[in-house]
C-alpha cells in the first residue's frame, strides 16, 4: 500500500490533515455543525481554532461510506502556539532541552524561517489532540441533537462525545514518505545495527521509542546470560551440582541491568526533551461517571464520585475475585501435576519413544491453558477496573497492571515455584520450564505477529481489489479518501501494556529459573529478536498511527521489574540452598544450612538496595544541564520580577508626584 502526501484547500488557504475524526453514520446534523464550529472558532470565544474539513467520497467504491468523516489540520502559528501551551521541550542553540516559547523561537537550534519543519508530525498530531481534548463546554446543556447527553461547563467536549458514542474514533494519519524511510531503516533489511530509536520517537514519539529502545537493552542485557548459558549447555555442565555459580551470577546480573537501564532511559528522555518536562493537569477518565458537583481544584463542575464507595467496590468485589481467580489458577496447576504424574506411570511402566514424547504433553496442554486464563482474566480486570470508577487514566492503569501482574505472575510461576520447593525436583523443574517457555513464545508469535497481519490482509484485500479496477496502484499512489478510510479500518494500537507484560514474564523466566536450564536466556534473545521485526511491522503496516505519548519513562512497569528482581534474588539463594554442591557443606544441621541460606539472601538484598543507592538514576553530566536550567529560569524569574517592581516604583513616584504637584 503506498500512501500520499496528503493536502486539501481549506477556505482558500492550503493545509496539511493531521488527525481524522470519525462521528456515527447516523449523527445529528446540528451535533455534526455544533461540533465543527466549536473546532475552528477562536481561543478568544472558547473554540480550538484549528482547520477542519470534510472528507470527500471515495473512488469506485459501491459499499455505503461514512460521510462523516472530517479532517483536521493546524496554521502554522496555531502549531507554534499550541507547542508553547503543551510545554514542548526543544534544543536550545547552546545544546540544552529548553521549553518552547513562541518570544523566543528564534534562539532554538532547529527554528528557520517561518519555523514550517520546525515540529515533526508527530509533535502537531499531538499538539491537535490536546487542542481537541481541551475544548470545552460553555454555557451548552447538552449536545444539540442529543437531549439525553448532558454537557456541563468547563468539561471536555471531546471526552463527552467518545464517551457516549457519538464521536466513533480520533486519530492520526501515517506521513507516506517518512514512514517508507521508517521501513526500510527499521525492519525491512536485516542487520546487526541498532534501531532507529531517534527515528521512532520522531515518527511515533517518545512512549513508543521508549518501549523500543528497553526491548533492544533488554536484549542485549540477555546476551551475556545467553552465552553463559550456551557455555553449560556445550559442555555439559548441566548436572545441578554445578549451577551455583550460574545462580550467583544471576542476581547480581538482575539488578545492575536494571539501575543502568534507569540511567540509559533518563539519557534519552533528556535527549528527546521528557525528562524535564512537567506533566499536564491531568482530566477526568471519558468512562468516569458520578454526581455533578464542582471540582475544589479547577473550580468547574465535573461528576464527583465517594473515594470511599469506589474503596468498597476494590476490597469488596475486586479484590476477593482476584483471590477467587489464583484458587482456580491453582486448582488447574493441580489438575496438570496429576496429569503429569499419570504420564510418567505410564512412561515408566512401557518406555517407548511415543511414552517420551508423551511426557511433554502435559506441559504443553498447561501452557495452552495458561495463556487462554490469561486472556480471559485480562478481560475480566478490565471489566472490573473500569467498574471501579476510577477518575484519572493512570490510576485506572496503575489498578488494572496490578490485577494483571499478581494474576499472571501466580498463573504462569506458581507451578515452577512447587515444583523447585516443594517437590525439589530439577528434572521435571527444567522441562516444565523449556515447555512453557518454549509454548508461550510460539503462542505469542502467532497471536501478536501472524495474527494481525492476516485479519489486516484480510480486510484490506477487497478494498484493495475494487480500486485496482479503477486505476493501477503499481506505480500510483492512493488517494487521500482512500488512504483515509483504509487506516480507519486498521486495527486500533492499544498501547505499550501488552509488550511490556510479555516482556515481564520472559525476565522472570530468565531471572528466576534460568539457573537450572541455561537455554532459557537464549530462547528469550531469539524471541525479542523476532519480536522486533514483528512489532516494527505492526506499528507500520497493521496498526493506526497511534499518537505521541510523551514519556520520560516506562512508568509503573520499571517498579514491576524491580519487584521482581527482588523475588529473583530469594529464589536463586533457595535453589542455591538446596543445591547438593552446598548442602555438602551441612552434612548434620538442615537447620544451619537454611540460616546461612537466608543470611546470604539479606546480605545480597542489602547489596542490591546498596547499589541502587549508589549507582545515580540520572548521569551525572545530565543532573548538571538539568541544574544550570533551573538556575537559569531562577536568575530569569528574578529580574522580571524585579524589572516590574521597579516599573511599579516608577509609576508610583510619578503618581505621588503629579498628585502632589495638584494640591
């Protein structure tokens, strides 16, 4: 599919499309006219003043089309002054990551001219979407059209319309030429390169960069686990007698990857203008609902909803069915030891290669099952989650990744844990731990990459065909309407939840198990390999072009990772306790044996909260630029003041003066 630069007249003027707005096929007229007016009316009266248009009727298409489809786009000078309200931080001409002013334009690095390549796409896509986000209702009731959905003054119209289904999506539109280069820079030819991340944040912004640029260091991080693992598998060094020193390694390797990706992570926030960035006030959830009542914050009147009944609904009903879900998560572990058991009775009473095989059956039909409880519980605590009314967007997430991280972590580790401390057998640990590893990348693969390609290809095919009869795509690119209704057809991006999950559960394979089969670092590096490749041709060819996330970090998930880091360290000195090579050491006293056990484990944690400590989240020539800045701003803020006390003092003399001289 190639696409076009897209350009329409707007009253006379030309302007670029940014964003799409797609409203119901049967949306009021009045609601359709009421809501464009307020986009393109001015600051001054209340409106966006951003430049909209309709969306022209396709070409040779016979299906019924949606007519009400709209184009948005920005001046240049609405662009500018919009990056100055978002707090967009650009470079300065002397290197630093300064917030934009529109006063002081001239003096940032990349600011020629009119400033017309000055923002990326996706700095104005972002830029219109908080536009758009921010438009409020005045003195309206309701919207026109639509008694029954009330407006109340100072809330988001936006939000409004989403919510209650009149508006059906908002988003951006790929740039066709830029996201060729992306393409062919990212995943279209293999090398050992690094990825584009200054390329991704440029095109998709700083969030998406972000989870690319940890899946990379992730990565990499693996390949000394990796070849260490490849050196036990090659010579044998697989008899658990000898896996003390791979365990060792292992926690202290958990927890300086993570303190350097904090310093890597703040490097390139810095560099991409996040880290000092203050974070906007943050707007009431579209799906929050409650009594009209005024916010003692903002002053204006929003839904108000008890912290206290929501409270009842998380300890009452969320979290006792939580609970209720790790009983039947357990009770499906139970279920597959039976099975494995009855597998080895009959292995042991007629090995054959077709009882060897069988062996493996169990493991794989339980990570099967696994990974379908994980689906289903996934929609189950979305479903909760949004019951429990939560008011902002991140305390919405910060609920629903707890209630995914305690379901999965017990659902796909618990078996591991009874199978290392209860029944202590390493056998059956590390091939329970290959075959739901192994099962679960297969299963990812087929899910996150094959999956979608065939259901975009599918749905592409027929409109593909029908424009091919009218005109020859081979050499021509496809037109604006075209290019337009296909990527509203494309699969919605739901964000960075998903891939950081997934990469979550392969660092606790790695991190906590990993010592008693080696392979499994390697199968991770391959798997993230492939997982590059594979999410770069989603975000490019499956997905809608998601909007920027401006992000300093990976957020609550950094907090996870180092929880389990700390879990890693427990369970490695337990499986380094029970090693043959250690008990030696205590032939006599079990009992001493597990004291020095947990002495070694606080000591190691003492160590790791040590390094954490001393090892700065932020370099230290970037805590130093971040310092000058402040200064800088102070000094600034310093002379203004004082520059308006002494106008003020100048026109208080004058005004003692004359007043003096009249008397």
């Amino acid at each position: 599919m190639k696409l076009q630069e897209p350009s329409v007249e707007s009253s006379g003027s030309t302007f670029t499309p940014l964003v799409v707005l797609e409203l119901t096929l049967d949306a009021k007229e009045e609601a359709v006219a009421w809501l464009l007016s307020r986009i393109r009316d001015p600051q001054q009266n209340g409106g966006a003043e951003l430049l909209v248009e309709q969306l022209g009727p396709g070409v040779g298409l016979q299906e019924k089309e949606n007519p009400n489809m709209f184009l948005v786009g920005a001046s240049r000078q609405r662009l500018l002054s919009g990056a100055e309200d978002v707090g967009l931080f650009k470079e300065f001409n002397d290197g630093s990551m300064r917030g934009f002013t529109c006063s002081n334009k001239h003096n940032f690095k990349d600011f020629q001219g009119d400033g017309d390549n000055f923002l990326s796409m996706a700095e104005c896509q972002y830029i219109i979407k908080h536009e758009l986000d921010t438009l409020r209702a005045k003195d309206e009731t309701h919207v026109p059209g639509y008694t029954q959905t009330k407006l109340y003054p100072g809330k988001s119209i936006i939000r409004r319309l989403l919510s209650k289904g009149i508006l059906i999506q908002i988003f951006p539109l790929h740039e066709n030429e830029e996201l060729k280069r992306l393409c062919f820079t990212w995943y279209k030819k293999v090398k050992l390169s690094l990825q584009p991340l200054d390329d991704i944040r440029h095109y998709y912004g700083e969030g998406q960069a972000l989870y690319f640029g940890f899946l990379e260091y992730f990565t990499f991080a693996l390949v000394p686990m990796a070849l260490i693992g490849l050196l036990y598998y090659l010579f044998d060094w697989e008899d658990y007698d000898k896996y003390v020193v791979f365990a060792m390694f292992n926690v202290i390797w958990c927890t300086l990857i993570l303190e350097l990706w904090k310093r890597f992570s703040a490097s390139l926030a810095y560099n991409w203008g996040t880290l000092s960035r203050k974070k906007a006030f943050e707007e009431p959830r579209p799906g929050f609902h409650g009594v009209l009542g005024f916010n003692p914050v903002t002053g204006r009147q929003e839904p108000l909803y008890p912290n206290a009944k929501r409270q009842l609904r998380i300890y009452l009903v969320s979290l006792p069915f939580v609970l209720l879900c790790l009983y039947l998560s357990l009770y499906v572990m139970m279920i597959y030891f039976q099975m494995e058991g009855w597998a080895l009775t009959v292995h042991d009473e007629d090995p054959t290669f077709w009882t060897g095989i069988l062996l493996f059956i169990p493991s794989i039909i339980y990570a099967i099952v696994i990974e379908i409880m994980n689906i289903i519980y996934r929609c189950a605590a979305e479903f909760l989650t949004e019951w429990e009314n939560h008011r902002l967007e991140s305390s919405y997430q910060n609920h629903l990744v707890l209630k995914v991280l305690i379901f999965n972590f017990f659902n796909c580790f618990a078996s591991l844990f009874y199978i290392a401390f209860i029944m202590q057998d390493m056998v059956l640990l590390r091939q329970s731990l290959a075959t739901l590893l192994i099962t679960s990348q297969i299963l990812n693969q087929f899910m996150e990459a094959f999956l979608p390609y065939w259901l975009q290809r599918r749905r592409n095919k027929k409109l593909i065909r029908k424009l091919r009869k009218r005109r020859t795509l081979e050499d021509k690119e496809l037109p604006l309407a075209e290019q337009v209704r296909l990527e509203a057809d494309m699969s919605t991006y739901l964000g960075t939840f998903d891939d950081y999950l997934e990469q979550f559960l392969l660092f606790g394979y790695v991190s906590l198990f990993s010592c008693v089969y080696p392979l499994s670092a390697v199968l991770v590096v391959l798997n993230n390999i492939t997982e590059i490749y594979s999410d770069a041709f989603k975000m490019c060819r499956v997905f809608k072009r998601p909007f920027s996330d401006p992000a300093a970090n990976i957020g609550v998930w950094q907090l996870a990772f180092e929880a389990m880091s700390v879990i890693a360290v427990v369970t490695n000195c337990a499986l380094i306790g029970m090693s043959p090579q250690v008990k030696a050491y205590f032939p006599e006293s079990e009992m001493q044996l597990i004291l020095w056990t947990v002495a070694i484990e606080h000591g190691l944690l003492a160590f790791k909260f040590i390094l954490t400590f001393l090892i700065p989240d932020v370099p230290k020539h970037i805590q130093i630029k971040l310092s000058r800045l402040e200064f800088e701003s102070l000094e600034a803020l310093k002379k203004k003041v004082h520059f308006m006390f002494c106008v003020w003092m100048e026109e208080s003399f004058n005004f003692g003066w004359y007043h003096s001289c009249v008397v």
